[in-house]
C-alpha cells in the first residue's frame, strides 16, 4: 500500500503531515534495523536520456533520497511495498530518476551524487554513494600509431592514446580490419597503457594497423598505421670454383654465390660484396710424348736381321698429352757379309758364290731408287709450297713485283735513284744501321712501266682514267671509293669490312713517314691504314678493348719496325687486367701473338702503354686490335657519355638520345657522323664514366623537370642497360632515348638532371639547361674534332727532329758511356726505363727511343723540351736543336 504527505525537510530527517493512516511494523520486528538489498549504481547519462536510481530495502517503514546533500522531493519518488514470502518481512523498494538538466547543474564544481537512507522503529541506515556522470567521448587520439619499416624477427612496438571520455574508453587493435585476438596468437601483447607489441615480426605481421577506442556513447578508429616487413638479403654458400679458363697456361677461375638466402623482399638491402670472385690460375700445360735417340743396332742374328730401339722418354706424355706416334723397334735385313754363313746354310739351301753377289749388288740399286725417288718427291712438294706461300703472302703480282718494294719500304743501306726525290740525297743515311732487305725481285724506279709512281700515288695500278692523283694522302671521295673498291679484290683485304672515311694511305722511303685517320688517333708509318667495322668475336669475360686497325701491305719485310698508336678504352692498369694483342692470319682466324707486361725482347710485336694510348712495336703488318680480360671486380672500361636531341622540335614531343661508348675517338667520330644526318645537336660536354666488371646493369633517369611545362613519357623510373651488352661489345655504340613532352608549344626552356649510373658503381650527372629553340652547339663545334691536317706525311716534314740533327744524337748516345751519359740515361729521362732491355735489343736504342718520342709528342711536343733533356745529360748536340730544318 502507499503512505502519502507532505514533506518539511528540515535537518537530517523530513517532517510530514499524513494525509492517511501511518504503518506501523508488526511487534516481532520493531526491534530490527533495515539494511538493503538493492543499492543505487554508479550510472552515466547518454546523450538526453535520463537515468533511474533504485533503492530496495527491509524491514523499512520509510525510504528516501538524498542527492548532492539535498533531500529528493517526495513526489519525485516512486515507492513499491512488497511481502518478502520467504521471511514474511516488509520490503520498500524507491526509485527515482535524474535528467542530464539536474546533474550539469552542480558540472564543474563537483560530481553529482545521490544516496537513499532508509527508517524503521529502531533507527535509520544510507546506502553507498551513486554517482551519476554525464557520458561523452572525444574525436581525436592522444597519441596514434605511427608506420614503420621493420626487419623479420623485429620486435615491434605500436603506441595508442585514446581519446578523452566518460566512462574510459576500452581499446581494441585491428590488422588489416580484422580484430586482433592475443589470447589466440600469443605474437601479440596488449599492454595496459593500450599499445601493441609485436613479439617478432613476420612477413605475414605486414599490413595496416588501426587502434580502436569505444565506449557507451562512441567508437573512434586511428589513422591506420602501415607495417612493411622487410627481408635484407643474404648470401648463400660459394660455388665451387669453375675449372681454369686456360687449357695452358695463365688463365682465370670464378666462383660464385646467390643473394638468396634469403632473397631480398619488401625493399629489404641487397647483399654487400660480389657475388663472383675471380682466380687467376695457371693450367698446367700438356705434354706430348718425345721419342729417344734409336739405340745402336744389334749385331746381325742367326734370321740374318738386326735391330734397334727407341723409347717414349724425351719429354714423357703427360698431363693429358699425347703418346708417340710410330715405332719403337725398328729391324733391318743383313748384308749377306755381316750374316753368319754357318747359320745362314742351315735355314736356307746352298748358293753359289756368283748368285750371292748379284743378290746383293741388286739390293744396293733397290736402295739406290728409293733414295732417288724420295728426293724427287721432296723437291716437287717444296717448289708447290713456295708458289702457294708466294701466291699468299702479297696482295698480288703487281705489289709483288712492284717499285713499292724497291723504294716504299727500302733498306735505310740503298740509296733512291737520283732522278726522283733528289733533294732527299743531301741528307746521307746512317750506314751503320742495321737492316733487313725484301727477299723477292727488286727493281728500279724506272723499271716499274705499267705500274704506279712512287711519288705520293695509290697503292695498286692506275685508276683507269688516270686523272685521279694522290696529294699528301688524301683521294677526292669518288677515287677514293674505287681505291677501297679495287683494294678489297686482293686476298687479303677480300673480308675486311671499312668505310673511306677511316682509311689512309700513301708512300713512303727510307726516311719514313706518318700516317694518320683524322679525328681517330691512329698512326702508323706504312702504305695503308684503315679501321675494321666488324666485330673480334671474344669468349668468356673477354672484352674489347681498342679498335680493330688494319695496316698492309702484309708480308712486306721492314728495314725497321713500325709505331702503331691506337686508343684503348681501359683503365691501363695491368694489375687488373690481362690484355692480349690479337692479330688476324691469313684464313680470318685471330691469333694471340703478345702478352702486355710480359713482353720478350725476341718478339715481333711490343707494347708501350698509356693512359688512353697503345704504342705497339711491330715488324709486321696486318690486323691487330687488344682484348682484355679482367682478373678481378676492380678492372674499369671508360666509357663515354655523349647526349643529343633534335636540332630542331615543331611537335610537342622532344627526344633527348644517350649515347654510350668505348671511349676511343673513332666510335665518337661515327656517332658524331651519324648525328649530323639525323639533323641532331649535341647538348653538353662529353662525359667519362669508369665501367666495372661487376655484372652490374647502367643505368639512366632523368629528374627535376618543371612540372608545370614539362613531363617525361617514361613509365618507369629509370631506363637500363644490360652489362653484356656493354662489356661484350656486341654493338660498337648504345643509346637510349628520353622522350619528354612539353605542355605548350610556347615552352622552350628546358632545365633537368640527367643521370646515368652503373648499380653499385660509378655515375655522373648531367645539369641541363638550354632553349630547345635555338641550336646552342652545332655538331661542327670542337668536340667534333675536324682535322684538317694531311693524313700522309713523307720525309722530313713527318718529324720534329730534322733528320742531321738525329743522326748526330744517334751517333752520340748509342756508343755506351762509362758515366752513363748515353741512350739508357735518354730513356730515364724521357720516362721509358721499363723499355731499356727493348732499347738494347736495336741496332741503334737512341733511334727507337726518338721514333717513341716522336709518335708521343707529334701533336703536342716541343722539340725546346728535347734540347733540355740532351742539355741535361751534357751532350752539347743539344745546341744544334737551334738550327732551322732550311740549314738542316
């Protein structure tokens, strides 16, 4: 039943006036104190929804509520009054309900509180403390996760602050959405201030990463956090090492090894160091079995035959090599007077004398036709020999046999004839020098009807209008074509692919001469000189190193050798490299004919290197270019960058094309060439990159183009360039293109870095900027290196010494000195001590050491600097470097 009145609250305890009739307690349980069986909660108000406190208690005649110290008006409570069935006990059960009005009332200065206390006849009791709070949480995270890049096994730490909120808010992580459960993969940890921690990462640990923070009134989710698990790579075991690349001799061994183990992923570091190694290794060389001496013959036996022996011994086969071919023991019949007669009649049936001696006198015939027949047979095979060899050997009978011999390449100890050249015999030849003649016909000058004249004129016979004439070595390009054309008839030159442009040619006598391709830095001081357009076929790590130089006639004797200077494209240190000089026979084969740093003094070939030249000594003509091999990952090609574009852009398309060479000046020459047909223009300063043998792949990419005007229609980042293409020198030069497009076609100023860069090596840059309107660098500029000069010079006008002036130092220095004043302290000084055992090979060392100075400084020497050096050994010939060539 319900009690209703009026209410005075007044102290701790409210006043009433009845209204009704007040319940009073049975007497069995006046004397008992109420305690409670239901106290209010702690409650938080969501939003606008107001909450309900519930106090039950018993036995109670009265219950009420008390919040924030002030008593709850009594018709704010709802009050229920129930029989408790098990002890029969009166229960009061109140509830009352507070609004979110109520509680920000009193927000900020305290929380808002509300306690029941409950009466009975013996005395009163209050309940715990319900504090009513209004719930809310916060948009933004104290802290969020933050991404990371972690290696496998890492452990990883994933910070989270929630947000502020009313009650506080739980937190949960979730990987890729999904909610991550530590009590079902132990790898994760919550810890209590709500970060994650990730034991050891995975690579299935890689993904996004949110923290969620949730309560009674809202869910807040973080940035998403992206962990990327990398793998840096690590080698795997070494191979074992490959056999030698040499069947005999000096070679080289690799061994190598794999970035997997395990394989770089997730942008993880490549493995540090090479993945090959090189060896050098010295394979020991088979030897062929060698036969003895025969041994005497034995003493006639009773079958009237002897015998005699030879053995497998000198040198024995070995190391795979072959065993001797042919006999070991070797029987004769006897001569009726060395054969015992006693023995002789017991195996045969008695002979008269007379019979015995006509058997014998027709063996001595037998022997006697053999021998005969033998001889002839020899003599024919060796007159067919010579006239093969002959045909071979020249480029055919008219160079054979012609004048060029006489004169061209004469002996320095014949003088020419008078009528021709006469102002050449005021100078006398050194007669002390020692030479080596043409094994074949001589004729004179006057002898050589029908065929060319020696005075600057072509090769072979007459071109057939005859109006064609040589001038200092240079054909207009019409005989200079037929010249090629003619010249590739002869058996030599049949597979040697060339172009006029590269080719010199003219005529030179004993004073020598200088021949040069312009624009190449190639000289010799032969008839002809030209450069190979066909590829050397190399094997293994080989690469080329120079270009292929084709110098004839071939197989003519010279009085003295020739200076071939070519370029080569490698960082001249042998250290790392084993450089070859290859030459091509007559059947197109190459052949290894010098070793470079290990030359012999007996050879017909060697070698004085520079940094970007090779000097090669050489006593005979033909083909020659140098391959090298590297011995480890040190060894450098240089390689030149050269950049074009179009000389002129109508289109919003613009190309600009990469080029990349053997740095010798006869690949720039041909790309220069090519350039200029296209209509290119050259863009910057060649530049010079250091190339190694690291089966590494070049690289190109170009950066910083304004975006606003330019874009690059490159879908990858960079472009590359396989390593085999440029060590092997399948292609004499590549190129890669960089196609841009510009957004106007008012756009002319393009600014940009090209890069080009070898993984893991050397690089260099490019910083352009130019006006793609205007040709800045016409391909007729320096760079393209024009030489105007002759490309034949004949006599003393090929040299800076004058010819008096060099047979006095020749006579000076060649007679050794006791104070060492002579041609070994003229190399010292002229840095050439490595060469003297070359030098001390020559019949005059002082003439080679100045033919070297010569060929080094004809460009660029100072005959002043010569004097010095003769000043400084105290000869006093270096006053006559004074004297003008007219006196000379």
């Amino acid at each position: 039943m319900g009690i209703y009145g009026c209410w005075s609250i007044s102290g701790d305890r409210p006043s009433q006036e009845y209204h009704a009739a007040t319940a009073t307690l049975p007497a069995a349980f006046s004397d008992l104190l109420p305690h409670f069986l239901v106290e209010p909660e702690d409650e938080y108000i969501v939003k606008n929804k107001p909450v309900t406190l519930t106090c039950r208690s018993t036995p109670a005649t009265q219950i009420y509520f008390k919040c924030n110290g002030e008593w709850v008006h009594q018709d704010d409570h709802l009050i229920e009054r129930t029989v408790d069935p098990a002890t029969a006990l009166p229960v009061m059960q109140v509830t009352i309900e507070i609004t979110r009005q109520q509680v920000e009332k009193i927000f900020g200065l305290d929380e808002y509180w509300c306690q029941c206390v409950a009466w009975s006849t013996t005395g009163t009791q209050k309940s715990q403390k319900a504090y009513i709070r209004i719930a809310y949480l916060r948009k933004n995270f104290e802290e969020e996760p933050q991404g990371k890049e972690v290696a496998l096994d890492q452990e990883v730490l994933l910070r989270c602050h929630p947000p502020e909120g009313v009650p506080q808010a739980e937190v949960e992580w979730q990987r890729n959405e999904d909610v991550i459960d530590p009590a079902s993969d132990p790898n994760f940890v919550i810890t209590p201030d709500h970060n994650l921690v990730i034991k050891k990462a995975r690579l299935a640990d890689t993904g996004n990463y949110t923290c969620v923070a949730k309560n009674i009134v809202a869910r807040r989710k973080s940035t998403s956090a992206a962990i990327l698990v990398y793998v840096n790579g690590g080698w795997s075991t070494w191979t074992t090492w490959s056999s030698c690349s040499a069947v005999c001799g000096r070679g080289w061994q690799k061994r190598s090894r794999s970035c997997t183990n395990p394989t770089p992923l997730n942008g993880g570091t490549s493995c540090e160091g090479q993945n090959v190694q090189k060896s050098a290794c010295v394979a020991t060389c088979p030897v062929d079995g060698g036969w003895s001496e025969w041994s005497k013959w034995s003493a006639c036996g009773a079958d009237c035959s002897m015998w005699r022996s030879r053995e497998c011994t000198q040198p024995s086969p070995g190391t795979g090599g072959k065993d001797c071919q042919g006999l070991d023991l070797q029987s004769l019949n006897c001569t009726s007077e060395q054969c015992p007669q006693s023995e002789c009649t017991t195996t045969h049936a008695p002979q008269d004398n007379s019979h015995s001696s006509t058997h014998g006198a027709e063996d001595v015939a037998l022997y006697v036709g053999m021998v005969a027949v033998a001889l002839c047979l020899t003599l024919l095979l060796i007159v067919v020999v010579l006239v093969y060899r002959r045909k071979k050997e020249g480029l055919d009978a008219d160079v054979a046999d012609s004048s060029i011999l006489t004169t061209g390449f004469q002996p320095m100890g014949i003088k020419p004839s008078k009528p021709e050249n006469s102002h050449l015999l005021t100078i006398q030849p050194d007669l002390t020098t020692t030479t080596t003649s043409y094994q074949g016909t001589l004729r004179s000058r006057h002898d050589a009807t029908g065929k060319f004249s020696m005075t600057n004129g072509p090769l072979l016979d007459p071109l057939p209008n005859g109006s064609h004439t040589l001038h200092n070595g240079k054909l207009n390009s019409d005989a200079a074509a037929e010249f090629v054309s003619r010249l590739s008839t002869q058996s030599y030159f049949k597979t040697l692919p060339r172009d006029v442009a590269n080719t010199s040619y003219g005529t030179f006598n004993f004073l020598g001469g200088r021949l040069t391709i312009p624009n190449t830095g190639r000289e010799t001081q032969v008839l002809l000189i030209t450069l190979i357009k066909a590829l050397l076929p190399v094997a293994g790590c080989q690469t080329l190193l120079s270009p292929i130089v084709s110098c004839g006639p071939p197989g003519v004797v010279l009085s003295r050798p020739v200076i071939l200077s070519m370029d080569h494209c490698f960082d001249a240190c042998l250290d790392n490299w084993a450089v070859r000089l290859k030459k091509q026979n007559y059947e197109g084969a190459w052949e290894d004919v010098l070793l470079m740093g290990e030359e012999l003094v007996s050879d017909p070939y060697y070698c004085q290197l520079e940094a970007e030249t090779c000097r090669l000594f050489s006593e005979q003509l033909g083909t020659f270019a140098l391959v090298g091999e590297s011995l480890h990952m040190g060894a450098a090609k240089r390689l030149r960058l050269v950049l074009f574009s179009d000389a002129y852009c109508s289109t919003l398309e613009y190309n600009i094309r990469v080029y990349c060479m053997d740095d010798t000046q006869d690949v720039f020459k041909e790309v220069m060439q090519m350039e200029r047909q296209l209509g290119g223009r050259l863009i910057d300063e060649p530049h010079v990159l250091l190339f190694k043998d690291s089966y590494h792949n070049l690289r190109l990419s170009i950066h910083d183009m304004p975006q606003a005007h330019w874009r690059s229609k490159l879908l990858a980042g960079y472009q590359e360039i396989p390593f085999y293409h440029i060590w092997n020198g399948s292609q004499r030069y590549l190129h890669c293109t960089f196609t841009l497009e510009r957004l106007s076609l008012s756009t002319c100023e393009l600014t940009c870095q090209l890069c080009v860069w070898q993984v893991e090596g050397e690089g260099q840059s490019f910083s352009l900027d130019f006006n793609i309107a205007k040709d800045t660098r016409a391909l007729d500029s320096e760079f393209l290196l024009m030489d105007s000069n002759a490309t034949a010079l004949a006599g003393p006008s090929a040299f800076q010494i004058p010819y008096l002036i060099r047979q006095k130092i020749c006579s000076s220095l060649d007679a050794p000195c006791p104070n060492g004043a002579d041609w070994r302290m003229l190399a010292q000084r002229l840095k050439l001590e490595r060469h003297m055992s070359f030098f001390a090979s020559k019949a005059s060392p002082t003439s080679v050491i100045l033919d070297l100075w010569e060929a080094q400084h004809f460009h660029s020497g100072n005959i002043n600097q010569l004097a010095t050096v003769m000043a400084d050994i105290g000869k006093q010939e270096a006053m006559i470097f004074l004297v003008s060539d007219g006196e000379c």
